[in-house]
C-alpha cells in the first residue's frame, strides 16, 4: 500500500501529485486517481501537533463519497457526445448581423420576462445550461433576477461560434419572448426565440469548463474553495435570495415597531459573551477584539435614539466544530427601553412570527422556501415556553443524558445534541427561560422569586436549536458592578456602560438572532455553512 500525502492548503488535485513534496489537495481526489489501495496520510496543524497524520475513518468516508462523485463524474463526461467545441471546427464561420428593420428591442432583466410577452426584447446574462445539437440550440440564461430558456435556430444555431458555446459563457441575446404551447416546459411558460446574439466573454470549455471545476458530489472542502463559482448553483443562490428576503422582513417589522438602525462598530475593547471567543488583534499597540455582540453599544443607544436595532457581523473564536457555529456570522441585534421580561417574551414571537410570514409573502423568496422546505410550517403564536428547570425534567424522564452521560442537574449547560433532540422531539417552537446565573452572562439579571436563576431566553426551533439568545439586562448599578466582580471582569475598559446606569438608567431588555440559524430552520439545510455567502469557520477563512 503505497503512502499518499494530501495538504489541504498546500496541495493540488492534479494526476501528478500525491507526493510529500507535491501533495494533492483532497482526500477525495486522492482516492480517484489513485484507487483504493493507499494509505492517505493529511496534513494537520493543531497547537499540540503539526505534520501528516493517518486520516480519520469519518474524513476516510466522506473522501469515499467524494472520489464516487468525480468518478460519476468522469464517466458522465466521456459517454458525453464530442465536444462542442471540437464539432465546431467544421461548422461553417457565419458572420450574423442585427435586422434592423426588426422593432427596436427593450433592454429588460430577466424578472420582467411576464410583462414582456410577444414584445422583442435584449436581455443579458449567464448560460446556465445549454443543449446543442446540429439545427437547433436551446439554452437557458441566467441573470440573478430569474432565468430564460433561449433558441437559436437557422444561422443562429450553425454558426461555429455558436457551437462552441460552453455553460457560464455570457450573452446578450435579441429576439421575441413567445409564450410556450401546452405540453412544453421552461421557466415562467416562455422561451426566447433569438434573432440576433453577440458572445459578452465566453468561458472555457474541456478540462477547464465549469460543469468539470465544480463537480456536484465533490471534495465539501474543495468545494468551499470554489464557493466563489458554486454560489452559482441553484440551492445556494437560493438560500442567499430568501436571506435577502429575511433581511427585508426584519427591517420591515422593525420599521413598523419604530425601532431605528444603527451600526456599531466591530473593532471593540470589551467582551460580551465571555473571554474564550474573542478574536484579539493588535490595534495600533493596544488590545482590541472583533465583536462578540453589539449588544452593550446597543443598550447605549436607547436614551439617545429610542428602541434600536442593528444587523452587524459578529465574531467568535469558536473552538467547536459543530453544524451551527461560524466564527463570523450576521447578528441580528435589538435592544428595547422601559419592558419587562414578558415584554420581551411576546415581542420575540410577533418578531419571528412575522419576520416569518413576511419572507413567506415575498414573491422570489416565498416560492424557493417551498421549494428548499417543502413541509416547512409557519410559527403560530402563541410559543410554547419553558422553563430551564422543567427542561431538566424533560431530558431526564426521556432518557438524555448530559454531556457527562449522567443525569441532568440544576446548572448543567443543556448542549446542541441534547438542546436538538429536545427540540426536535417537541417540534415546536419553544422559548426556554430561567437559566442559572452560572451559565449566563454578566449582564443578565436575578428573576426576583427565585435568584438562583436569571431573566433569560433561549428560542428554540425544529432542525436547529437554538436561534436567539435574549435576556433582561441588570440596570441597577450596584448590582451591576457585584456581576462585574462575580465575573472577574475588569471595570475600567466598561466606564462608558456603566455610565448607562448612572445617567438615566431604566429596564429593558433585548436579544440575538442568528441570521445563518434561522435560514437554516427555513431552507432546511444541514448546517449553517450553507447560509453564509463565505463562511468562515475553524480553519477556513478563504475565499
Ligand atoms: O446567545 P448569544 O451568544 O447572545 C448574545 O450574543 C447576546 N449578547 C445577544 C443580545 O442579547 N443582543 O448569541 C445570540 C445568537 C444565538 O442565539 C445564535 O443564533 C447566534 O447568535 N450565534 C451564532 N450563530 C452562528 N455561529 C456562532 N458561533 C454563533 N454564536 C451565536
């Protein structure tokens, strides 16, 4: 069994390599041109060890997985017909030319399409696929905005430079949008029949071509490589239409609560939710860190501008390799002056409900969320709630256990799997209050019948887990200043906060959203990757 070495950074998935010197980038191409008969050795860089390790039976798998994939691939690839760029040698060079005494065509986008019917129209964009044959081409064109099955026939489709079109080659394309006869499927009912095309920039065809450069089923590191072309695809332009839509939703519901946007900053000198997160950085010779959560610059904010709200990038240093943490990921942040807890409770509901049912109205978003989640249900208020306490019931009488295996006990951190099975099980939204002061942060404060415990919550969804993270926060200065030294935490860099409660202070209360999370819930998809345009997470912070 000879050894293979594979260098996830260093590497390159070319048949060449697989040495030390020259290794591959992936297991999975390892495996694809090598055969199964090798010892795959990868590279690893941790604090304890760094150099080629035996890989792991999971990494093993999913390689296993990838090499299928590239070889479904390869063989697709040769049963294909010649390509067309090699048929095109012999197809005549015809020289087309615009018809002017055609009507003058009305440059639309490919969202207008409808409104265009039997109007002669340019359009611009991407093949996004492409079927040639001798008299006949039809394509289907791209534009972000929607997509247009396109003909060519006549000279059109016989001219070489038409054969030799390849998949993301860019067009502008003149003809009449016609409606399609009964039977006969594209988007929207309509095709494109061209009369006239000029070639924007045309991509490469062969080894080069895209369809080979983003193979579906590939390496899913490699494919994060390559987010840059696979965000083309049709689920992740998706995901990233409806988190346009989420987005717009939350500003609308915001707007008609009169909260008002700001934008706090990200280079920051305080912690919000713990040390071991932070991302530091040297700020002109000063320590500084990437924000945690805008939170404390939020509760600033509230005497001057009112209830606000902001969506800002928020970074930790996570050490957990899990489906639902990133290292930055886009924080959804509200702060509301002058609630009380349960405020703050019925305000998270009509906040998700709506938020909700505003993406599902929007006419792109609400139809790609049918087709991502097919059985996604809407939330209906009210939620059900829970305490922290009698979750610890929950778990115990149906058999989870705690990280430890053991029972559940008061301040046991309830974790994602056994936070997931829970919820899941359920299969209801669930707002789960009244954690203990031990596991919450500094700044939530002591429920007042019981003050082992803090005026906190957690809202829990089907698939996910938990997608916001809320609390009241402590206003009384010298109860405050008590949760400062219980925490350890120093007072001097936090002077502008703790002015808050000297200047004015009143309750209220906010919380976080993960933007990533609730696209995860609403797409359905496996892990919050797929909801961030690049994800950065352990290891990853390309392209
Ligand atoms: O529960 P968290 O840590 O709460 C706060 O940061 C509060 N200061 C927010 C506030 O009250 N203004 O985070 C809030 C939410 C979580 O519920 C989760 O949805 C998301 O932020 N989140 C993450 N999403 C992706 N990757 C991570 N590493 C995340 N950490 C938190």
């Amino acid at each position: 069994m000879s050894a293979v070495y594979v260098h996830e950074k260093a590497g390159k998935d070319v048949p060449e390599a697989g040495s030390e010197a020259e290794p591959f980038a992936t297991a999975a191409y390892a495996l694809f041109t090598k055969g199964d008969d090798i010892k795959i050795l990868t590279y690893k860089e941790t604090e304890e060890e760094k150099g080629y390790v035996d890989i792991t039976q999971s990494a093993l798998k999913k390689a296993k997985k990838g090499a299928e994939g590239l070889k479904k691939k390869a063989e697709k690839a040769a049963k294909q017909p010649e390509p067309a760029a090699k048929k095109a040698t012999d197809a005549p060079d015809i020289k087309f030319t615009e018809d002017k005494s055609l009507p003058e065509a009305k440059s639309i986008k490919l969202g207008k399409i409808a409104e265009n019917i039997d109007q002669r129209v340019t359009v611009r964009g991407w093949i996004h696929r492409l079927r040639v044959q001798k008299g006949l081409i039809f394509l289907t064109l791209r534009d972000g905005t929607g997509f247009l099955q396109v003909v060519f026939t006549g000279d059109l489709a016989k001219a070489k430079q038409s054969q030799e079109l390849t998949i993301e080659s860019t067009l502008m394309v003149k003809g009449t949008i016609n409606k399609l006869p009964e039977g006969k499927t594209a988007p929207g009912g309509v095709e494109l029949k061209a009369d006239y095309y000029e070639v924007v920039a045309l991509a490469p065809s062969g080894d080069d071509a895209f369809t080979n450069k983003v193979a579906e089923g590939a390496d899913p590191s490699y494919l994060l490589d390559m987010r840059h072309l696979t965000l083309r695809g049709d689920q992740l332009s998706a995901v990233m239409k409806v988190r346009a839509a989420l987005l717009r939703a939350v500003r609308k519901f915001y707007y008609e609560e009169s909260l008002t946007e700001v934008t706090p900053p990200c280079m920051v000198q305080t912690q919000v939710e713990g040390g071991s997160t932070l991302f530091k950085m040297d700020y002109y010779g000063e320590e500084a860190y990437l924000t945690q959560s805008s939170q404390l610059y939020l509760e600033t904010c509230l005497p001057a501008l009112g209830d606000v709200y902001c969506v800002q990038e928020s970074f930790r240093a996570e050490k957990s390799h899990t489906r639902r943490h990133l290292s930055e990921y886009t924080h959804i942040e509200a702060e509301l002056a002058f609630i009380s807890f349960e405020d703050l409770l019925s305000h998270l509901e009509k906040l998700l409900t709506k938020v909700v049912q505003y993406t599902l109205e929007d006419p792109v978003a609400g139809p790609l969320i049918k087709e991502l989640n097919p059985n996604f249900k809407a939330p209906q208020m009210p939620f059900k709630r829970m305490e922290y306490i009698d979750a610890l019931d929950w778990l115990n009488e149906h058999g989870i256990p705690n990280e430890d295996g053991e029972k559940f006990k008061f301040g046991d951190d309830i974790a994602e799997a056994a936070e997931r099975k829970m919820t899941d099980t359920i299969g209801e939204p669930i707002l789960l209050t009244r954690f203990p002061v031990e596991i919450k942060s500094f700044y939530m404060p002591k429920c007042k019948d019981d003050p082992r415990v803090t005026e906190s919550v957690d809202v829990l969804m089907p698939n996910v887990g938990e997608i916001t993270g809320g609390s009241m926060r402590t206003w009384d200065l010298d109860q405050l200043l008590a949760a400062f030294k219980r925490e350890g935490l120093d007072t001097e860099a936090y002077y502008w906060f703790l002015d808050l409660r000297k200047y004015g202070s009143c309750p209220h209360g906010g919380y976080g959203l993960g933007t990533e999370r609730i696209l995860a819930w609403l797409c359905d998809r496996f892990t919050v990757r797929d909801c961030s345009l690049y994800p950065r997470f352990t290891g990853r912070c390309k392209p």
